[in-house]
C-alpha cells in the first residue's frame, strides 16, 4: 500500500471515524483504524461492533493495499505533523512508514483481514433530514435516556416514524423527552437507538442544512451524509408504550419566562444539593410562582411572575431534572401543565409544538 | 452586620479571597470567607494559614459587624443572582438573609471571632514591580519546582534580591529555572515561597503594567496589588545554591528556532511516551539536529537545521522537560549549550538574556 494525502483531510478522516473506536476493545484489531485504498480515494473505518463509521477521503494512491494502524498513535501522529502531503506506504516487518518534510515515522500495523465486516445494508433511503434538525433533535432527547442498565431499551433513543411524522423518545423512569419533525415519507418505522452511539452520530452531524439519509435494517441503523456512513446496531426488545404515560389533560397550566424560570430554579439548587436531596418546591399561586428549598445551611425563596390559567398547586421536584429539560428548550417562554402535586408535569414551547417533556414530581410527606 | 453591594464587585471580592481558600481545612471556619465591614467597604479574606487573601470591595454599610461565611455555597449563590444591588444582612439564629430582587436566601454562618488573625505587617515596601513580570516570571519558573515533598525547600520558588536584579529560581534535581529582571533597589533578599501559593499569586496578578508591591518579613511575604494584599509564608530552610550547578562553559552551542524544535520534540515524544520512558535522542552534526525515539509500536525520525558551533555530540533526555521549557519560553530563537553527553544542557533566549534553563541528560548505556 501506498498512497499520499493532504495533512488536514486525512487528520479530519481520522478524527471521524476514530469516534467508534472506544480504545477499550480487548480486541486489539478494533483499537484501530482500517485504511483501505480505492480508486482515488482512501476509506477509514473504525468499529466498536455497535457502531461502525466509515469515511472517505482524496488520495493520491500509488499502490493499493489495506491495513489496521493503532487510532489513538496514528491520530495523534498526523494531527502533530506540519500542514503538508504525507506519504504513507507499507513497509517490512509489518509496518508502515509516514513520512512529511523532513519526519519520518516508522509504525507497526495490524492485519486488515482481521477487522470485521460491515453489515451490508441496502441503500433504499427511507428518509432524508437536514443535519441541523437531527443533530437538535437528538441533543432535545438524549439527556433523558436511562444511565444503567437495569432496563437495556432505556438506554436508548425511540425513532418512530407514522403519519409522516418523525418523533425521537427518551424517558428513564423519571422524565421523559419526546421531539417531533414533519417529514416527508409514508413509511412506518419503530427503531431504538443506543444512546451510546447516538452521542457520537451527533458530534459527525453539523449545524449545516445539509440532508443525512437514514436507512432502517430490522437490526441495524444507517446514517449516510457526505463522504461518511454511520452504521448502529438497534437495541433489541419494544420501547415503553410513551403515549400512555403522557396526560392529555390538565388542571393548571402557568406560562413562565424560561430563563428566568431557569435561574430561579438553579439558585433554588444551590440549596437543594447542599442537603443531597436536590429537592425544590413549587408554590402557584395568582400569577405567581414561589420556588423554595432548604438545607441543614439555610433555606431560599424565588419568586416569579406567571400567566396562570386553574386552581392553586403545590408541588415538588428533582431540581435537576427542570434544569435539564429548561436548558435544552429554546423558546423565549414555556407552558406548565400540572394536574396534581403527585401527577407529572409537562413542559412544552408556548408557540412551536415540537416537543413534550414530562417531569415526575417528588411526593412530599405532608401531602 | 447590614450592607447593599453590588453583585459585579462582590462576585469580584469573592472569587479573589477563596483563592486561598482549599475547602478541604480541617478547621471549618477556614472553608469561609471572613466579611468583616469598615468605613464605606466590606473586607473579604479568606485563609488556609500558609496563605491569606484580604480584598476590599465598596459597599454601603448600614450596621457594622462581621462574620464567617462558607466560601463555597457564598461564592456559587452571589454568582448566580442577578446583576443588581445584593443586600447583605445578619438575622437571628446564626444565619444572614442575602436578599437581592426577588432572590431571598438565608445561610448559616460561623463565628468571626474563631478566623485566624493574619501575620502583622509592616508595610516598608522593600521593592515595586509591574504584575504583568511577575506573573511572567512566576510562570516560567513555577513548572519545575519539585512535585513531592522529599526535599520540602524545592516545593518552592527562591525570590533572591542581590545587585539590583530579582531572581526566581526553581529545581527538581532534573531541571533548574531561573529567570532575572533588574530591580530598583539595594536590597539584598533570599526568600523561599511555596509553589502552591505562588500558583494562586499567579492567579490575581493581572497582565497589566500596575505595579504590585512587595514586603518580606523573616517569615512572610506579602504581596500588595490595588484593593488585595496576599501573605505567604516562607519555606524554612537554605536554598540549594543554584549557580554552583549551572555549567559556565560548553563545547557546543546550537541555536535553533524554538517553535520548531518544539514541534519535533513532541512529535517525537509520541513515540517516547508508548515506551513510558519518554526517551529522545539528540544527535547534532553539521548544521543539523536529528531527533529520534523508539517503542515496541515503532520509531520516528526529526530533522532540524541548527547554526553549530562546536563538536558534534549525541544526547538524549526526558522529552518532557525539553517540552516544558521550550512551551515556556517566548523568544523565536533559542540557544542550547552543551558539554558531553552527561552534562546538563542550558537553554537561553538568543537576544534577551534574562532566563536560564537547565535539563539533565538521561545516560545511555552504550555511551
């Protein structure tokens, strides 16, 4: 093998598909990136199994060949060299010689028949969405996803698509995070995606308008987008039955400014993780909302103007949980609907309806 | 105690009096910060013995007194109100009521009376330097005091006052730093101050051309900038007399352009840290600088061109401590004196002579 290729696209090749190498593998093979020629261009492939992402960049080829080549050395080899071609070709003894200006590396590689195979997924798009929009879509939900594994599907993402509509679902027993886009397909999917690898399907995305094609496989999961495919495997097993847990009724509804809001309860926290317990209260009220915490060092009191539409409500939460879903929220202001102080919340934007965030409420002794 | 600040200036104050604050005291009035009023300011200081911070903020003072207040939960809660006027005052049940728009806080606080008092002073300014050169001359310094307490005296940096020139010096036993800069005074000093508290020093001198004035007493030293004084103790014990270490003579003199060099190192250095001995050979010959390293993983080769006076030579060292000094130091050109492949190499500027670098080679086995 034989090839060269600017500095800075191959130092960007490597750096995307670097993000499915974990570097943890007890499979040595996959601590590494598989670089494969064809035709004019190189193809870098890293893999943890459950992800695998594959990029291609220009490259002068002057003898085809692949190898495996350790990711964490190589990446920081070529990120160190000075912003020129490298020349890269196979050499005795297994390795591979690196060369640019006046640095030469000598690196031993690994065999590429030993890398696993790609999935072979057909290519039938069954849908198209900008990156943009997906990368939101999924930083909206994410945050939501179970952290242990006590129950693996909630570990993951719900893409469902129906009624040419694309929701992305996450919930962990507490809260729950659901983001709708309109899209263009007649399709009927329902997909769960590894939180895990999701994570790194939106650092590739950009903040671009640019169109990722998604393609569904009964195990497997397909994001194509410029030069680079993502592939995940799905979690196995059916997602919670969302809808049925989400109220479609309420008794109070209050609208709030979402950064005051925020504030409010991120001062209210400071008190409420002094005790361990990230406990706030709620008190609404005649336009008003009163936010209280307290611990063995003091207690505090917010107060914030709302619009009020119902009864009078007294409530608890896990502070960190309202931070959570105010923060990833971008609309100017909010609505609340309670319906009881031992009900979820809901937490929506005043004007686009594209997402629904449910908090449970912590229930206190003295109601 | 009552008094209104404002939240900017406080939030100020704060974060410089808990720089000296560690939080993990024994003593818990030492995980607070002193406030105590006078005339139209509140005084801030916070302490862990070894170092004290006193700044002084403006506020409008309604009732004198002073208290101890968690510097932690104090800090977190005056940075997260809003930018307006904060009133401060003390109410029943050891606690004060923190009160600023809407935000009502209350917060147990300690009792004045147990914080330590701070060293009595005498200010007679022994010398004036703008803070913009300390902190410069802190940094180059600082990174090779010792990392362990084996030999307590180089945990420090040594303040040597003689002929019209300020010192600092710093060493490990691997390397030595040592930066000048011509004082007006005709005072002689040889102060030893820990790291630790010089790292913090570090932090509040400004890149500004205000001077920051300095008193030493036989075990403090005190630093006077603006509204902040800041107290050190000093090391006990005799500095190591440093300029019996550094070679005033060479065989072989090498300049060559600092950026460069420090581009090869570390590109060296990936090698040399897969091997965990941080190994770099140096091999200088004819204008020319070759700088090689080797790991089970492979080897590189770097070549740089030198202006060469001398004899060629072969060296090698911990590319860590090249790789410190070269970071540190600001001038394109560089001038690396050295003796034989066992003796110390010295690094200078090319035009500026005000610091000296000094890096232990590592001995091979075949030399």
């Amino acid at each position: 093998m034989r090839f060269t290729c600017e500095k800075s696209i191959l130092q960007e090749g490597i750096s995307t598909a670097q993000k499915a190498v974990t570097g943890k593998s007890t499979m040595p093979v996959l601590n590494g990136i598989l670089i494969k020629t064809f035709n004019n261009e190189i193809i870098l492939t890293g893999s943890d199994i459950d992800l695998s992402i594959e990029t291609r960049v220009k490259a002068e080829i002057l003898e085809e060949g692949s190898i495996v080549i350790d990711a964490k050395i190589f990446g920081e080899i070529i990120r160190k060299l000075p912003n020129d071609v490298i020349h890269i070709n196979t050499i005795d003894n297994n390795s591979i010689e690196i060369l640019c200006q006046k640095s030469r590396f000598t690196l031993i590689h690994m065999n590429a028949d030993d890398f696993p195979e790609l999935p072979n997924i057909n290519e039938n798009m069954i849908f198209s969405i900008p990156q943009k929009i997906l990368k939101n879509m999924i930083k909206s939900t994410i945050f939501a996803t179970a952290q242990d594994d006590t129950r693996p599907i909630l570990t993951g993402v719900l893409f469902e698509i129906n009624n040419k509509n694309l929701n992305l679902v996450a919930l962990d027993g507490y809260r729950l995070a659901l983001r709708s886009e309109i899209l263009e397909t007649d399709n009927t999917i329902n997909a769960v995606i590894p939180g895990k690898t999701l994570n790194e399907v939106s650092k590739i995305l950009e903040e671009e308008d640019e169109n990722v094609n998604i393609t569904f496989t009964p195990n497997h999961i397909l994001f194509s987008l410029g030069e680079t495919k993502i592939i995940s495997r799905l979690l196995e097993g059916d997602f919670i039955k969302y809808n049925s847990i989400i109220p479609s009724e309420y008794n109070l509804k209050a609208i709030a400014k979402r950064a005051d809001l925020l504030n409010c309860i991120e001062r209210a926290s400071l008190m409420a993780k002094e005790g361990n317990t990230n406990l706030v209260k709620l008190s609404i009220e005649d336009e008003n909302m009163v936010i209280t915490s307290n611990s063995q060092l003091g207690m505090v009191r917010e107060e914030l103007n709302i619009i009020l539409q119902g009864e009078p409500l007294q409530i608890a939460f896990n502070s960190k949980y309202l931070i959570d879903v105010l923060k990833i929220m971008d609309e100017d202001e909010i609505v609340m609907e309670f319906s009881s102080s031992v009900s979820p919340c809901l937490l929506k934007n005043k004007e686009v309806n594209n997402c629904t965030y449910l908090v449970l409420p912590v229930r206190l002794l003295n109601h």
